[in-house]
C-alpha cells in the first residue's frame, strides 16, 4: 500500500499482533521465524485513584516480559533464515511498528471481575535493524520516515472513536529505564486523556502561549533556528538541558508537513542527539515524546520535547522525593546555561 510519498507492508504474526513495515519505497520482504504465542494473553484492568481523580493501570503479566537479553537474542533485530525467532520476523526492514507483546492497555471491550478494562493499545516502534546507535546516527531521510510511520499510526489509533489520545515516545538509556538497548521508542493510545496533558492544553488554548511561542523564545534560550523551526531550552524548563524542537508554523501531525519541513524537522532531531552526546561524550538517558494535540485541539501544535536525565559530567538527575510526591520539580541547570552549552555542539 502506498501513503503519500512512502509504504507500508502489513503482515498479521503468529500470535495475531500486527506488525507494520514502513520503507521509503516498494520492497518485498522474507518471512522467517516468528515469537510463538504467549500462554496467557494479557487483561489489563484500570482502578481508579479517588483522591487523584486518575486511572491507574495494571498487568501483572508484564512482569514477564523481556528484560536485557544476551546479544545473540535480540527480539527487536531481523530475523535470519536459521535465526533466533524475534519479533520483526524479516531478514531485512527500514522501520517496523508492531503490536506490544505485553501491553499497559489493550483494545479489550469487556468488564473484567469488579474491575474496568484498561482500554487502549500500546505498540513498539523500532528505528533500524542496527542493534545499537541511535537518533543521532540515523539519516534525516531514514527520521523522516520514521516519523511518517509516526503519523500514519497516529491517524490509524484516532479511527477508534474510544481512543483519545495517542503519546508516541522514546525512553532511552537504562537509567531511565529501558530493557531493551535496540533503538527503539513506542506509542501507547489512551482512551482516558491524561489528565496532565489536558491541563496544558487548556493552558496553552487559555493563554494562546503556542500563537506566539517561536518568536516569543528569549534569544538566550535558542538553541538552533532555521526558516521553518526553532529548537530552544524553554525558560521554563524542568529537566537539567530540557530541549523543544518546535515548527514555527503550526501542523497537527508528522504526516501533516510539508516534505521539506519533515525534513528540517528529522534534521534537527538528529542534531539534538548527537548533540546531547557530544556534550556530555557519552549517549545521554532522556525521555523524548512527540507531543500530538487531542483530535480537535487547535491551540497545541505538533512538537517534540526532550527530556534529559544528566545534568553535568557523570552526574545525573534523580527525581527527589518532594517532585515525586508534588510533581514541582527543582533543577539545578539555569535553562540559559542549558543553551549556550549545546549552541556549541550542536
């Protein structure tokens, strides 16, 4: 199937997962060894917190998951013909999405005991066959593409009118957590809109603060500007070297840009990586999420924001015990000091 100015290959797993193949153009592909099914498939439940007035998400069977393999088992690589069977059973793929094999949420219409489903979907996306690198090591037509496939799901997840929110995202770096060092980020589709994004969004339509975010940006806190985006530490910023990559003219989605602002967008991506890197000479634990508008949300633009977990050379930022408990953060990086440091690699 053709979209635009890519493909997309669909092949249903042996489980009943879908995975999806995106390439820049017409390709066949190999079909190897596929992960055999799961002995008991996962039920996510939701409880309600009632002083918080948010869901909280359970499945205990995600404890099963795959946790730091050996090298030789890497369920996120292409799968050879006499290979291990993996996830991405091809021998060869530019970008692949696929269904979690133990998901947060899950697309379950009914009740389950005295609890309620956790109704969404969580699905993996993995950058490259390369089992190490990253963002920064990618060409900008190789994140271009990337983020179409990006897009693509976005709009697929949305024709569930019971999905309201989709968060595609990237946790990078066993600090923050990841159990799978491949490249690879993932998207999970929320039925409940998380309350702390529908707080921005009414901020953001409130104060009109993204009408005039890229020329508002003090100079002191850009990091790199071009014709059609502006990257900068925001004023404001929470995390030690907190990054924006921002277009200055608003689109609702990856796949809603022109080709040469996806471009310049993939670009600047790339950049803030290696640029990270660079600056601490060492690949820098973050979280990166793509922040997408819900359906409708005219005042909150497609962007992403980096959130870095370092905050000076071998020193990292741990979320003391007052942020946790009141979700007000203390940083010890000025965002200023923030830019001027990574103007200079970047």
């Amino acid at each position: 199937m053709t979209t635009r100015d890519f493909h997309i290959h669909h092949h249903i797993k042996e489980d009943g997962r879908s995975l999806w193949l995106y390439s820049q153009t017409a390709r066949d592909y190999e079909i190897t060894h596929d992960l055999p099914p799961v002995e008991t498939p996962s039920r996510p439940i939701k409880r309600l917190h009632p002083l918080r007035g948010e869901p909280v998400f359970f499945n205990p069977s995600r404890n099963a998951r795959t946790l730091n393999p050996p090298p030789d088992y890497n369920p996120l690589a292409p799968v050879a013909k006499d290979g291990f069977p993996g996830e991405i059973p091809v021998t060869d793929f530019e970008v692949a999405i696929f269904d979690n094999r133990w998901p947060g949420l899950a697309q379950i219409p009914d009740q389950i005991a005295d609890d309620m489903p956790a109704y969404g979907k969580c699905e993996v996306v993995v950058y490259s066959t390369q089992d190490t690198g990253s963002l920064g090591d990618l060409s900008p037509e190789r994140i271009a593409l990337l983020l179409r496939a990006i897009g693509h799901r976005n709009s697929a997840l949305l024709e569930d009118d019971k999905i309201n929110y989709v968060l595609p995202f990237e946790t990078r770096g066993a600090f923050v957590g990841t159990t799978l060092p491949h490249p690879h980020g993932q998207i999970y589709a929320f039925e409940d809109i998380p309350p702390i994004i529908e707080k921005q969004m009414a901020n953001a339509a409130q104060t009109g603060f993204f009408d005039r975010a890229s020329s508002d940006i003090p100079a002191e806190n850009i990091v790199a500007e071009t014709e059609r985006l502006v990257v900068f530490c925001p004023p404001f910023a929470r995390y030690p070297f907190e990054l924006w990559v921002l277009p200055k003219h608003s689109v609702g989605a990856p796949d809603a840009m022109e080709p040469a602002v996806l471009l310049d967008f993939a670009e600047q991506l790339r950049r803030a990586v290696a640029a990270y890197d660079q600056l601490f000479e060492t690949p820098v634990p973050y979280v990166m999420w793509h922040a997408l508008p819900v359906r409708g949300a005219a005042h909150w633009p497609y962007h992403i924001q980096f959130w870095p977990l370092q905050r000076g050379e071998a020193k990292m930022k741990y979320l003391a015990s007052v942020e946790q408990i009141t979700g007000l953060f203390l940083s010890d990086v000025m965002p200023e000091d923030a830019a001027l440091a990574l103007r200079a690699v970047f």
